[in-house]
C-alpha cells in the first residue's frame, strides 16, 4: 500500500502485534449511527464475545476526540477485527487503512450498497488485513478486481430483539408498501447533472428502451449510456451518473407498484413524497419502533427491491416475517437459497402476477398465517446478525487466526 501513513514506532509494533482469534473473539464496532451497529453488539455479546464500539462517521471527518477514542481503544481493547458498514471511518487519503495493515488488524466492511458508488474505483483502502463482506455475491468480481483478496458473501439478515412476533391476528389495513419513494433522491441527482443534460437524455433512453436492468446495471453503466459518453465525464460525473440511474430506476419501479395497486387500496410509508401519489399517506416509520408491529397489523405487505440488487434480497424479507407480517415479494434469485420458496415465501415476477395474489390473499388469512410462520421460523433459525456473525467468524479464524510476524 502505497501514500502517507501513520507512523508506527517498533514499540508500539510489539503492542499490537498480539494474537488474533486465540481465545474469546473480540470485536470492535465502529459506531456511526448506522441501524445495523445496536444489533450486531447484541449479537455478538449472546455469542460470548466482547465487543466494544467508538464513534464513527458515515460521512464527514472524525473529531480529534474521535481518533483519540479511536487509538486508545485499539490498545487497551486489542480487538481481533474491527466491524464497519460501507467502508464508513475512513479517510479520503486512505491513512487509517494503511494503519490497520501495518498493525495487522482485520478492518471488515460489510458493505450493504454498491461498492462501486462507495469506492469508485479508489484503492488505496485496500490490503490484505481488508475483508470486504457484501451482501450481492454478484457484486464479488467488482471486490476481487479491485483487489481486495478477501471477499466474503453475507447477506442481510433481521434482528431479534426488534422483530419478534407471532403472525398478526387484528389488522390496521390491507395492503401497505414501506419503502422510500426515492423522489427527493433523484431529484437531488437531477440537479447534479445540469451541467450534463446530455446524461440525463443518456440514462432516461436507456430506461424506456428497457435497457436498465438488474444485469446489466451490475456490469456497470458504462455497459448501458455507452462506453464513449461514459468516459468522457469526469471521476464525479461518472458516480452522479450512477445514482442518477439507480434511483430513477428505483423510484419508477415502486411508484408503478403502488400507482399500480391504488384501486385495492394501497398505503404506502416511508418519506412524504408519497403525497403526490396517494391520499391515505400519514407519516414515515420509525425503523426501532414502529415498524415491527406495523407488519404485524397489515394483512399484507409488499416488497419492491433496488435496481443495485441482481441476486441479493432486502432487509425487508427478513425483518417481515419475524415481525409476524405477511410479505409477498418480487422474485429475486437468492430468494430460493435463503428459503423454501414454495412454503415460506410467496413471490411474483409483474405486476399483474401482483393483484392476482393480493386479491387470493386477501381472501385467506389461513394460508397467509401459515407462510408468516414458516418465514418466521426460518429466519430465526438462519437469518439473524447473530447468524451473520458466527459465518463472518468462521471467515475470518483461519486467515487471521495465527499469531502475526
């Protein structure tokens, strides 16, 4: 690893340089207000292990107080790996990645986004103490091609303690959509490209001709406006392009969905621009609170995922279910390795697949109830962070479970 680095006496090597993974696992989350770092603490603490945590970013710098916070528990706590989301903590010189390489800390990501809109081809974060887990396998060549040599497959997964229940019995509602509508998104991405229409005409085109799809979007966008336009933007132009076309994407499918599904009376919740597509919008949802017994009270509720995702399915397949809600979700392929599809999930691949089976659905809360316990009991079988965790654990014993040199 090459550039600037933080500069390691051979007293403090020694200090560091203790045995990783030789007795209780250690672990050291870095706190950024993200909603996974609460539940992976719980989950590691009922495994026995010892955690600790120290503020973070997910974006923006580090107070002097942080990095102080930072340091001091990296000696006093000497954690066999360090926990993060998204590559959030580090620096834009890549100075606290070259730190952890050198005192030979396993920095694991778990990257829940496309690495391509976190990364953007930088490689200086890179090593080999880094561990890049992602939740799309399909996104591992991206990983590998950047040079990360571990990379590690884990998908999303729920958390108990917020999303524990037995199917619902009294109902608020029929039919609900939780989701973003991704307006004020790509709004936001709109405007970055004034200076661009000619990306915006790019991307729009490609999105009516229906060449905007989950696999080609994977390859990258280069694949779908061109690889001429594509190369003549800018290093920023050429990520703005990407939200552009993720969130317009996005956005058009769940709108269409819930447009789609109006006459059935669909609510939909999550930001307010909802409003301009339906009356019945009330308010978004707290995702610690509120959320778990509003699946609960939906007779069903409906699941649309990103454009990002080829393969991978959402947060919201895990945590309906044990919630106790009913889900019917679109079909995306990991589906059939997470669950038996045929008694825990129900799918659909168009829209008009959707009404048909909202419309059944509706009519028998038996076999609705039956799916919830099926999926229920599932996921708190396989697919919790405590699950995420024992697998990530495994990952990471016999390759830097040795004492370093």
């Amino acid at each position: 690893m090459t550039g600037p680095r933080l500069n390691i006496t051979e007293g403090m090597r020694k200090f560091l340089d203790y045995p990783k993974f030789r007795d209780v696992t250690r672990v050291l989350i870095l706190d950024t207000g993200y909603f996974f770092d609460q539940s992976w603490r719980r989950a590691a603490e009922s495994l026995g292990w010892e955690v600790a945590t120290v503020p973070s970013v997910i974006a923006g710098g580090l107070t002097r107080d942080d990095i102080a916070a930072l340091f001091r528990t990296l000696g006093e706590f000497k954690p066999d790996f360090i926990l993060t989301s998204n590559y959030a903590g580090m620096d834009m010189a890549g100075m606290f990645a070259r730190f952890f390489n050198d005192a030979r800390i396993p920095y694991v990501s778990w990257f829940t986004d496309t690495p391509r809109m976190i990364l953007f081809d930088r490689t200086m974060y890179i090593s080999e103490y880094a561990v890049a887990a992602t939740w799309e396998k399909a996104f591992t060549p991206h990983l590998e091609a950047y040079g990360f040599s571990h990379v590690h497959y884990m998908p999303l997964a729920t958390d108990p303690e917020l999303f524990d229940g037995e199917p619902g019995t009294c109902f608020d509602r029929d039919l609900a959509f939780v989701g973003n509508s991704m307006l004020v998104q790509l709004g936001e991405a709109l405007e970055k490209h004034e200076a661009v229409p000619h990306v915006v005409e790019a991307v729009t085109t490609a999105l009516r001709e229906g060449r905007v799809t989950r696999d080609s979007y994977n390859e990258g966008v280069s694949t779908i406006i061109g690889s001429e336009l594509y190369d003549s933007l800018t290093e920023s132009q050429q990520r703005n392009a990407e939200l552009l076309m993720n969130y317009h994407a996005t956005s058009d499918q769940r709108l269409s969905l819930v447009r789609h599904l109006l006459p059935m009376g669909i609510e939909a919740r999550g930001d307010a621009s909802w409003k301009k597509v339906l009356d019945n919008y009330e308010s978004n949802l707290g995702y610690f609170d509120d959320l778990a017994p509003f699946y609960r009270t939906t007779k069903i509720n409906l699941n649309n995922t990103s454009l990002q995702m080829r393969d991978a399915v959402n947060q919201r397949v895990f945590d309906c279910p044990a919630a106790g809600g009913f889900l019917i979700t679109d079909n995306q392929p990991d589906l059939h390795d997470l669950f038996d599809v045929e008694k825990e999930m129900v799918t659909y691949d168009s829209l008009p697949e959707l009404s048909d089976k909202v419309a059944w659905y509706l009519k028998h809360p038996e076999e609705r109830a039956a799916y919830v316990r099926n999926a229920r009991k599932r996921v708190l079988a396989e697919h919790t962070h405590r699950h995420r965790l024992q697998t990530l654990e495994a990952y990471l014993k016999p390759r830097f479970g040795v004492r370093n040199t």
